[in-house]
C-alpha cells in the first residue's frame, strides 16, 4: 500500500498554545485518514516534530510500505536529511522516535513543499486550536 503523508504544527506564541495534524493521501487522492493533537503550550518545532510522528504512526497502523512525506517545515525536512543537526535537547527524542518509525517503511520519499501544499494539515492544525481557544477551562 502506498500513500503520502502531509504534516504540520503550530503554535501560537513560541512557545504558546500548539497544535500537531497528519494527513494521510491515497494514490487516488482520497483522505484515507486525519489526525490531530492539541500539545498545550509548545514550540512551533515540537508541534511539527509531532505532527510528523502522528502522521507515520498512523501510516505504519495502516500497514502503508511506500510512504512520501510532505512536510512545510524545512527545518525538519533538513533535520530528517541530514543535512541540519538537531541541535535542541527538547526535540532529540522526537526526532529519533521518527527515525525508528520510518525503519518500519520500504521506501520514504521525503520533501519539503510550500505551505500552500500543506493546505489540509495547516487547515486542521488551525481548527484544534481555534477549538481550543474556545474551550472553557476547567
């Protein structure tokens, strides 16, 4: 099975209120799957971290082989290919948790894409935390 991967985080302040979503494409280009993650306060690079990982965790449950991944961050993009060192202790983990899961793929097409690609995932990133700036606290 084959799919792409669009991600993204945000967060609103850096850090503030954050937010990760993933969505996954069919080779027709049907949604086949979205998720999200409201992080509370966060950094805009722990939020696309994140989004990244919902993104391939829900593929590998998918049992998706051939995977591209879609990404607006360019940091991650040149983290991931080794071309940037992760350099912050706080995304270290993220990051080799996404390089194990990525080991569970046959190939990997990794890119970065202008955010005008990534309209879906920005789009539902925006809606959880629109949804949470609305919610009462308790």
């Amino acid at each position: 099975m084959e799919a792409t991967l669009f991600a993204d985080g945000g967060s609103r302040g850096n850090p503030g209120p954050a937010a990760s979503a993933a969505v996954l494409i069919d080779a027709s280009g049907e949604t086949i799957e979205e998720v999200d993650a409201y992080l509370g306060i966060a950094t805009n690079n722990v939020a696309e971290w994140t989004a990244l990982l919902l993104g391939l965790q829900a593929a590998e449950k998918r049992g998706i082989r051939r995977l591209t991944v879609r990404l607006d961050s360019e940091l991650v993009v040149k983290q991931l290919l080794g071309e940037y060192r992760v350099k912050h202790e706080s995304l270290q983990p993220l990051y080799q948790r996404a390089r194990g899961l990525l080991r569970s793929f046959d190939h990997v097409d990794i890119a970065h894409v202008r955010r005008e690609q990534n309209v879906l995932a920005d789009r539902l990133v925006n809606r959880v935390l629109d949804q949470e700036a609305h919610t009462p606290t308790k």
